[in-house]
DNA sequence: CATGAATGAGTATTCATTCAT
DNA sequence: AATGAATGAATACTCATTCAT
C-alpha cells in the first residue's frame, strides 16, 4: 500500500509471522504479500532472520515507550500497578498482531542461544520488574503497602501482567475477569486492611 | 536405551523438540537421535507431526494423573490450592524437558485451527481450573475464604501457576521467589484476617 | 475369499495393476488388498515385477487357448475371420480387468528392453496372424476371398482386431459400431462380388 | 543446447518420458539431461505433472495443425482419406519420439479421471473422426462411395488409422505393409465396382 | 506358511539465498 | 531500487525388499 516497501516487506512479514509462525513463512510467501519481488528483500534486509529481529526490535521500542509514558503522578503506588495491569489488559486487544507475533515466536527463538529475542525478553524484564519494584518500594515507605520481600512480589506481579497478555492473546474465546477482578486481587494481596 | 526402538523414537524425538522447536528438528535428526533409520519412523507412527502429537498426549496424561494424585484431604482448603503451586513449581525441575517440548512449541501449535495442541490446552484449563473452584468454593462455604467472584479468582490464580511453570522453564538464571513467597502472596489475597 | 493366498494375491494385484498401472500399484496396497502382509508376497514371488509377469502369462495363456477353440469347421473362410473379429469384442466386456491390464501397462514395458511383455506380444503377433492368415490363404485358394497380398492383408486384419479391443477398454462410452459393421467392412474390402 | 533452459527442460523430459515412461523418469534425470538443477523444474513449471501436461498439449496442438493443414482441395473425397492414412504413416518415422511419448504414458494417464490425456484424446478422436466423416458424406453425396453408416465406417476407419501409428511405433522391426496395401484395403471396403 | 520390524536408496518438492542485469 | 533466472542443501516421506522368528 504504502510507496515505502521497506516497510510494506515489515508489515508484511509481521503479519505472516503472527499468523503462521517464523518457520512456516517463507520469504516467497513475505513477498507475494508485500507485492514485491524476493531479491528486494535482500536488498533491505540481510535475510529473513533479519527481518524478524528488526520487527520485534520495532514493536518492542513502542512497548517500552508506552510503559515509560505511563502517568508518573498519581494519587496512589497502587494505582501505577493498576495502570500498568490496564495497559496489559489493553495491549491485546489494540495489538493483537504484535502479541501474538511474540508470544507465538520468541518461546522458541528462546531455545536459541544470542538470539536477538533473548535481549529484548530481558528489556522487558527490566524495564516492568523496575516499573513494579518503584511502585512497591515508595508504597512501602509511605506505609501504603507491607509488601515483604519487594522483590519477590515484583516477580509475582510481573508474573501475573506478562500471563494476562498471553491469555488475551491466545485464549480470546475463554472468558476471562475484567481489569477489575484483576486488580482487586492485586489489592488485596497487597494492601491488608 | 531400551529394546523398544518405538520408545526410542519418541524419547530423542521429545529431546529434539524440547530443545530445538519441531520445525527445526528434522527427520533425519530424529532417527540418528534414536539410533533408527528414518523409514522407521514411518513404520511406527503416520509422520512427524504424528510423532508430536504422540508426545504431548503421553506429557500431558501423566500431568493430569499428577494433578488428580494430589492429596485430597487436607486440613485446610488453601492447602490444596499450596500443593498446586508447589507441585508446578516441582515440575520445571523434575521434568525440564516436558515442560520446554510444551511451552516452546504449543504456543505456535495454537495459531494453527484443530490442532492437538488446542484439545490438550483445553483439557488443562479444565482440569486445573476445576481443581481451584472447588478448593474456592469449598473454602468459601467453610468461610476460610471470602473469595469472590469464584470464577474470576480461579481464572487468576490458574494464570499464576502457568507462569510461575513458564518461567522457572525459561528463565531458569533469573531468581525466583521461594514457593513460599508465591503461596503467600495468594494466601493475603485469599484470606482476609 | 479364496484359501489360496498366492492366488489372492494375483487377483489383488491384477486388480490394481489394470486400475492404476503398475508403477502406481505398491507392494503395500497388494498385500492389503490381499488382505496379507507384505512378507507372504516375497514368499510367494520373486517380486512385483514377477507377480506382473505371472498375471500376464496367464491372462495370455487363457487368451491363446480361446483363439484356438474357435470353431474349425466353418462353412466359408470368412466366417472364422468374423469369429475372430466378434470374440475380440466379447473379451472386452467379459473381462474388463485383463483387458486394462494389459492395454494399460504393455506399452510401457514395451520401452524396457527384454520384458516379458514383449515375447507375449510377439505371441499374440504370431498366433492371430497366423489364424487370419490361414483363413486368407484358404479362402483365396477356394476363390472365396481374392485377398492379395496374404501378409499385408493379415497385418491390416489384424491391427484392426487390436483396436477394436483397445477402443472398447478405454473408451467405453464412445459409440462404437456394433459387430456387424466392423465385420461387414472387412467383407466389402476381402469379397468382390 | 538452446539458451532457452525452459525449453531444454521440456526437451530433456520429452526424450525421457518417451523413452522411459512417467513414472519411472525421475525430476533428478530430467535436470541432469537438461544440464539444469532441480529446483529450476519448479521455477518453470509447478511439477513433473506439469511438464508432461505442457509436452502433450504442444505435441497435441502441432498434431492438430498438421491435420488442419491436409489438401482440402483434392480430386476425389478418397483422396483426402488417403492423405490421412500416409499422414500417420509418415508420423511414426518423422516424430518417433512424440508418437512413443503419447502412445506409451497415456494408456495409463488415461485410468486417471480427469487427466489432461481424456480431454487430449477427445480432441483428437474429434477431429480425426470429423476429418473423416467429412469425406465419407461428401463421398457418398457425389456417388463415390456407398459407405454406409457414415458414423461406424469413421470409427472403423480412425480404429485403422491410430493402430497404424501405433504398430510402426512400437513394433519397428515388424514388416508392415506400405501405405499402398492400407490405402487399397480400405478403397476396396468403400468404392464397390 | 506367515509376520512384525527394519532398511538402503530413492523421490518429488521446498526454501533461503544469490547472480546478472 | 528492482527483478527474472538460477541453485545448494535440504526435507518429509515412500517403496521394494529383507531379516529374525
């Protein structure tokens, strides 16, 4: 569609590899969708490997971009996680392709050592585990929360958002709570009474 | 190992795609892997994806044997639901192999329609959310608990569990917190005292 | 059916060599059909190729003897050619499957050197031409026919004995004349009056 | 020889398929006798299927020009019946290579429905069969023949013909009668005196 | 006579990638 | 920037045949 096919052979592949998966997508099929002879994607990029890393290098920055523009002043602690668990519950159905085209690839590009997935899992990891373990501290100090271990409870927590991005993604028929039920349970795990 | 050239097969094919992924386990692989010439495979089962299917319903018999082989009377229902948590956490180390064949490749098994994979997730959902709700309700009716809704909590704690499997499988360096920990965070927000 | 399994065999695979050819009929689908397994054929035979070889002397044999029990004593030479002419187009209705068989396979055996289709053609060449070319002779030397010259006249005869079989195998809801228009033509073109 | 590999690839497999059959030329034989590799089969054509299905319909589209280029203006209607016969005569020792191509693979083809050989077959049966009926009725309405039905003495004439081709393909060292003899038997069977 | 298990050699086809232009 | 032609290396799967019992 776009005059650009770089970013047609992007759209393209993130698609395809969304819907079918990183090895049941060949490069034939990227450029019949893409509109676009096999050679020019070896002209953009060094080869199908590539075009995956910098697919997920791209849906990732936007991810830690949207985490990082998550509001910084608010009432609570405890309201930051409940955005945070929100913004989760929100990603699968804004961006469903991009879901799914992580949570269907990486587990097994994960089984390859130095794979670019790898990193970016680890990003990830950091940047939500750092969100969470902000957010826990500073409600301990000002007695918000009594959660003990910190670190501990962020894994949990962690644990808990990345697994409601997975079910919305793969289980979409199952029924599943509402953000509420959610971060009610949250709630109470955290703030006893 | 075994005289049984049929376990054979199933045993490295298990091995190759737990650590390789199906799609990057060829044939050949699985017969040098077992020792066996490759029309032999062909002899045993209908094909690779025959093989596959094989493998995850043995996994997943003996998990739901497991699951059904937990104590059944205990002092207190929260115990039950501790014993599901500690037995997947137990998993991870006790069976890595099974637990990485299903995690890295059934996501991408999902994206297929009427896969194996689907039916056996299914069944998993089931048996393990029904073993929640009746501890919840249970609890519930014996005021151990003031769990509410049941079928959102279940959901929940379900989601949990999958994780903590998920990442003790993947992210075996990072640190994890104790059963402990995680059986705490559950009880503070199963029981209000 | 029969007790015999070497002869459900060849009846298996007669069955299948003139339904899908030979190189498209596997030894697994004889034994199947023959409701045998693949072993008993290698016990029974040398091979396929020999089963093949076995069904087509037989199928000949059967065939060479039924040219020889047509009638001898006949009130005109021409008669015994209408014989021969009418029988070839009774075989085709009556045994459909030997008919295919043959038809269907010998011409490809016929590339590879030394098959033994071959000797039964030249067989089949040798036993109606020389039936058709004894009836010429005499019916030229009783002033029946003025048939010259005898060979060239026989080879004629006889091809068009050959593809009246083959048309009616292989294009059975073709029209085709009934018996009397075929043998009437080549009454026309043997009898002057 | 050509630089045309697309063309060479249609060669090799005509030389093969003709000398060999289908089934047992391999797309391996067919690359190394096209001084190509494999692959480039399918880049030119969707399978060795596919190659046989374009040979015959070019064989087949040459064969029906030929046909359509005969002497329409001829003496007598018998003439143009004795162009047929010397046509296909002349065939066999002019395209021996295409005749045994056609008469050896398409017996078999032709027990699979819906092969591309039925309809091939169809349409030569209808333009021979209309070649010839054409002659008999313009034959019969100016008193040159008395062949009557028109319809079964074309069958049994296109019968002679195909056999013909037929005979001298396959049974070269077999005597065969020169085209006087063939020609004459059938003006014998049509023209009475 | 009969078979369950096993295999050497192949068999059509695919795929990521490259080359010449 | 773009492509038609071409390929090395697989890749799942098949087949006629044999062996041990």
């Amino acid at each position: 569609m776009a005059k650009n096919k770089k970013q047609d052979i992007l759209d393209a592949s993130a698609e395809l590899f969304a819907s079918q998966g990183f090895d049941n997508t060949t490069t034939l099929m990227i450029a019949k969708e893409a509109r676009v002879t096999e050679p020019l994607l070896y002209y953009h990029f060094k080869g199908k490997e590539d075009i995956f890393s910098k697919i997920i290098h791209d849906v990732f920055k936007e991810y830690a971009q949207a985490i990082e523009d998550l509001p910084k002043n608010t009432d609570t602690e405890f309201e930051k996680l409940a955005n945070l668990i929100r913004f989760h519950m929100h990603i699968a159905e804004k961006r469903p392709r991009e879901a799914r085209l992580l949570l269907a690839n990486c587990p097994l590009k994960l089984l390859q050592r130095n794979h670019a997935c790898k990193e970016i899992m680890e990003s990830q990891h950091e940047i939500v585990q750092g969100y969470i373990q902000q957010c826990l501290e500073a409600g301990n100090a000002k007695g918000e929360f009594d959660a003990q271990p910190v670190d501990h409870m962020a894994i949990i927590l962690f644990s808990l958002v990345n697994e409601i991005l997975r079910r919305k993604t793969f289980c979409k028929d199952d029924p599943w709570p509402d953000e509420d039920a959610v971060i009610d349970f949250c709630k109470r795990a955290l703030i006893r009474l």
